[in-house]
C-alpha cells in the first residue's frame, strides 16, 4: 500500500508499470535499453473516495482515457528506477492535489468609492467628446 494521504492510500496492484524506450539522454543507451516508464491507474477501480475520484479526472484532463485510466509517462532521467520513482511521485502528488477540496468563492463587492471613480471618468471623457463634435467659435 502506498500512503498518500492519512486518509487514502493505493494498492500497488492497481498500478501497472510497462517500460519503453525513452527518448531523451542516454547517448548509445537509449537505443538499447528501455528506460522510459508508463504508469497506468485505473481510477474508477481504485478505492478513492468519489469526490476525490472526480477531481482526479478532471485535473488530469487528456492523460485520462475514455476507459478511466490514468496514463503517467516518465523519461526525465537514464534509468529506469528514477523513472519510476518519477512516476509514482507524480502520481501521488496528483491524487494530494485532488484531496484537497477546492476553496469556495466568497462573493465580494465592489467599494463605493470605486464605483464613484469609474462613473466620474466615465462621464469627463463623455464631455470631452461632446466637445469634439461642436463647431468652434472664435
């Protein structure tokens, strides 16, 4: 079981990890050898609370397939346990940032004085223009 919150935690078979060829550095290694990490999480399986669950969709946004499966790739370093290691982080920091329930907008208004401002320069620049349009008289 991996920890994320003192509340959530995953199981590790719901994880799956399949390893590619990576792109990136490695020089003549990373024509060899598969070091790039994909880490796949099925998320309607996972035992995630259902608020959590929608908020992990939609912060993950294209990296969620229609089947609900969470796709991580990792190929930042040369090899393949750092990838990994890469992997589960982002994973884990994904699901914290779900957790947390987003704060509610407080409805604010705006100051008097402000308003008052705003309609005073609306109405100088409004005589300004009158001005424009009047012949003048010499």
């Amino acid at each position: 079981m991996i920890r994320v919150t003192p509340t959530i935690s995953i199981d590790e078979s719901d994880l799956e990890l399949s390893f590619v060829r990576s792109s990136g550095p490695g020089g003549q290694n990373v024509n060899k050898v598969a070091t790039a990490v994909q880490l796949r999480f099925n998320i309607r399986a996972a035992m995630l609370p259902i608020d959590v669950r929608a908020r992990l969709v939609a912060r993950a946004g294209r990296r969620v397939t229609r089947e609900g499966v969470l796709v991580i790739s990792a190929r930042r370093f040369r090899t393949q346990e750092r990838n990994r290691a890469d992997a589960l982080e982002r994973l884990v920091e994904m699901i914290r940032a779900a957790a947390r329930p987003p704060v509610p907008r407080r409805k604010t208004r705006k100051p008097r004085a402000a308003v008052e401002r705003r309609v005073d320069t609306k109405r100088r620049r409004a005589s300004t223009k009158r001005l424009r349009g009047r012949p003048r008289e010499d």
